[in-house]
C-alpha cells in the first residue's frame, strides 16, 4: 500500500500555515475534500474549520467517537500521550533544530563554520592515516619488489 496516512478523525497533523503554525491539532471531522474540522486543546488550536492543504499528517492517531467535543479530544490526546511520542519524533528533532538556526546570529554561525572545518579536518587527517596503512605497510616505506621471473630485456 503506497499511502500510510489518511485525513481521518482521530490523525494528529502539524499545521503548516496560518496563525496556529507550528502546532499540533487533531482531525474530529471531515468536512469535505478541501476542508476538515481541527481541535487541539492540549496545544491551544481551538476548533475550527482548515484547508487540508495547511496540515501536514503525521503517523500518531488518537482514537475517540465521531466528531467527539473538545474534553473527549483532550481525553484521547492524554491517553495517547501524544505530547511524549512527538517529541521523541525525528520530525520534531528537525523542527526545533530549524528554529534554533533561524535564532542564530552572526557569530554563531561563524562559530559553528569554524567548529565544522576543524572537525572536517582531524576527520580527514584520520581518513588518509587509515588510508596509507590499507596495504599493512605505514606511509613512507617502499614496496619490496615482487619475486618471480624477471621479464627478458629487449635489444
């Protein structure tokens, strides 16, 4: 099956765009093929109406009754103890590093490009180490000649 997740009641999505971005919702109903019904209260997204195209799915999903009120998505999202799964998540890990470069400064970000290079450096110091020993010889030492019949000498 190519598709994992589905606009369905009960799927967590991060909504991309608009003035709640950035948060958690969840899907209670959907209205129809452009639009569904969201309600978030354990991430302050009250209930309202979205475009489709503003939510990104993830892969948690909470389970309660068709188009359940706000205290039972409160309920289901605590069971489901989404807060915890979203934030062991690699796509939160992402997120919260993108906010943290956009936070950056200039001399941060010199620092970093600095750390980068002398880390890339000891990096590629080791690497022509390992390198010049593959043949179990160190660097420096010449090959001893290969034994066998010398080939004729022409005249």
């Amino acid at each position: 099956m190519p598709f994992q997740r589905f606009v369905e009641t009960g799927r967590v999505a991060y909504i991309a765009d608009g003035p709640y971005k950035g948060k958690l919702c969840s899907i209670v109903d959907v209205i129809n093929q452009t639009k569904a019904l969201i309600d978030g209260p354990e991430t302050g997204v009250p209930r309202q109406a979205i475009r489709l195209n503003q939510l990104h799915l993830t892969k948690f999903r909470i389970r309660f009754p068709y188009t359940g009120g706000t205290r039972i998505v409160r309920k289901a999202w605590k069971d489901g103890k989404v807060d915890e799964k979203w934030k062991e998540s690699v796509w939160f890990q992402k997120v919260e590093a993108k906010k943290k470069r956009a936070e950056m400064t200039d001399f941060d970000r010199y620092k970093l490009r600095y750390a980068r290079r002398m880390r890339n450096k000891i990096r590629s110091r080791v690497f022509h180490k390992l390198k010049a020993t593959k043949g179990g010889r160190p660097k420096g030492e010449k090959k001893e000649p290969k034994k066998g019949k010398a080939a004729p000498k022409k005249k």
